[in-house]
C-alpha cells in the first residue's frame, strides 16, 4: 500500500477488506495492523495541523499491549501514547489534542476505545520527556500493584511514528532502577504471580462455567498472557529493549541461563500464536476474540492446545524459581 486513504472510513474499509489476505502468520497480520494504524495516524495528525499548526517540538507516538509487542490478533482495541520533547503547557495542549484526535480516528478505523483509558488523550499516557522520567520515578517508589503495572506496560511500548530515542531511554531508565534494587524484580513478578489453573491432572481442560462464554476457554488470560508476562519479567531483568516476546525470547536464547528452556518455550509460544490465528479469525467482537470452545476442537487440536497450556504453566514455574533465587 503506497498511498493514504483520505478518510477514516476509506481507511476501515481497507482494512477490513483486506484483512484476511493477511491472516497466513501473526507477522503479517500486525505489519497490516501498523500500516492501517499509521494511515489513521497521518490523517489524524493532517486534521491537526489544518486547524492548530505545526508541532512545537519533536515527539513520538508509540503503541502498548499487543499492538506494542507485535501480537494483535484480527480484532484490537487502542492501546498508545506519546512522548515529546518540550515541557511546556503549550505543548502539552497540542500534543493532547492530537492524541485526542488519533484516538477518535482509530475508533472510526474498527480500534475502540481502550476501556482502561491507555491512549495518548489521556494525560496520563501523554507527557514530555522530563515528565515521563518523573513519573516512571515516581512509578518505582510507590511499587504499588498499578504503579507496577504501569512499568510493565512501557517495557512493551514500541514506536510507530517519531522520535525512537525517547522511549529507549525510559526502557533503560526501569533496567537501570532494577540494577539498583534487586527487590523490585520480585515486585515485578508479583504483579503477575497470580495464574489461573486451566488443565487438570488427567490432561482436563478448564473452561469458563457461567456467562455468555460458558464452556469456553479464555485463550487470551489462560495462555497468551502467562507467556507474554513471564518473559517479559526475565527480559527486564537481562535489560533485553526489544517489546516482541519472540524477539525477548530470541536474545534471553543467547543467555547461558536460560539457553535450554528458552527454545522450548519459543517452540510452544509460536504453536500458540498460529492456534490462535486460526482458531479466533472469525471471532464477531473483542471480548469474543478471547475465547475459544472447546467442544469445536478436535482431538488433535485438544491435544495442541493441552501442550501449550501445560508449557505456560512450566514457564511460569521457571520465572518463579528464578526470580526467588535472584
């Protein structure tokens, strides 16, 4: 795709056009995701300047979740926010609007609204440079279960447009704290100790038993975030940049430690995210995207899916006892 849709509109019915050309492997699937979320973006961003002008400073939007770490399955909400150079109001006003009007657009494109509020409209997740190091600061200090939670999120930031320096300087500024403070590793694996138990002792599968999802299993909670979350605790720890759980997985690989388990642990997280394109492609809406029935699934794709639940719960064990051995 060489050129930009005008509208929003033109944009959404590009994408969803197009979306099932893409669905062969999760790296195409999120390289379409980009390219549909920086056409929105440079709309939005033309919209902007048309009514308020040039930019006062440098920025960069950047992207969290799964859209940050490159796993967005076929339907995602909004997950980004912004940095800029500038700590001034007036920038802090430019730079809210246009997350405001990015955040609209990409709701217009088929991305709504996070309903946590992590978007760049939010000043929470808009902030210049000097206030973001403040906050990431003021973040460690409290070590609250959210302060914490919000670290975790900026470790999985990813630029898609601007600046790339500024959020590399905030992912060093957390692996340098942790450096200082051994303890805080441990409260960052706290944060996601918690796991619910989703196979049984004879290989049963535990599935949702009341709601609109019942009989299901919720893919997204019960084994793509236990992935997602321990190895990311392993890669602040080794001060490992990269968002991508693969490519967190590819460098922990080239640490003597971790060589071992790491390529079986590669080897199920990648059968995972295939399991999912393919079991989730058709899902009607975003909380439907999440869970799979099991009653669909055949014997051979049971036993696939048993593999990878018991491998996130190996990996699991694997972070803890490192993490407790320091």
């Amino acid at each position: 795709m060489t050129t930009r849709a005008q509208t929003y509109a033109d944009i959404r019915h590009e994408k969803d056009s197009m979306m099932d050309q893409h669905l062969h492997s999760t790296q195409r699937l999120n390289a379409f995701h980009d390219d549909i979320m920086r056409q929105v973006f440079l709309t939005a961003f033309q919209k902007h300047e048309e009514i308020n002008g040039s930019p006062p400073c440098p920025f960069t939007l950047f992207l969290l979740g799964s859209a940050g770490r490159f796993e967005q399955g076929t339907i995602s909400d909004q997950d980004h926010g912004m940095v800029y150079e500038l700590n001034t109001d007036q920038a802090a006003d430019y730079f809210l609007s246009l997350g405001q009007t990015f955040s609209d657009g990409l709701n217009e494109a088929g991305y709504p609204y996070c309903e946590g509020n992590v978007m760049s409209s939010n000043p929470v997740w808009c902030r210049s440079l000097a206030a973001w190091k403040k906050q990431i600061d003021n973040w460690i200090e409290a070590e609250t279960l959210d302060t914490i939670r919000s670290l975790h999120m900026i470790c999985d930031a990813r630029v898609l447009y601007g600046e790339k320096a500024y959020i590399s300087s905030l992912k060093k500024q957390i692996s340098s704290a942790m450096k200082k403070n051994r303890y805080l590793l441990k409260r960052f694996f706290e944060n996601i100790q918690f796991m619910k138990k989703s196979v049984g002792l004879f290989g049963q599968i535990f599935t949702e038993q009341n709601g609109q999802h019942t009989g299901a299993l919720n893919l997204k909670q019960s084994a793509f975030l236990p992935y997602v979350n321990a190895i990311r605790v392993l890669a602040i720890k080794e001060g490992i940049e990269p968002s991508s759980t693969l490519m967190r997985m590819k460098a922990l690989k080239h640490i003597p430690a971790h060589t071992e388990k790491m390529a079986e642990y590669e080897e199920a997280f990648r059968t995972l995210l295939d399991f999912r394109l393919r079991a989730l492609k058709n899902a009607p809406n975003y909380e439907s995207s999440h869970y799979i029935s099991i009653d669909m699934l055949g014997p051979a794709r049971k036993k696939e899916l048993r593999h990878i639940l018991k491998t996130a719960e190996s990996l699991h064990h694997y972070v803890q006892r490192f993490v407790e051995k320091g």
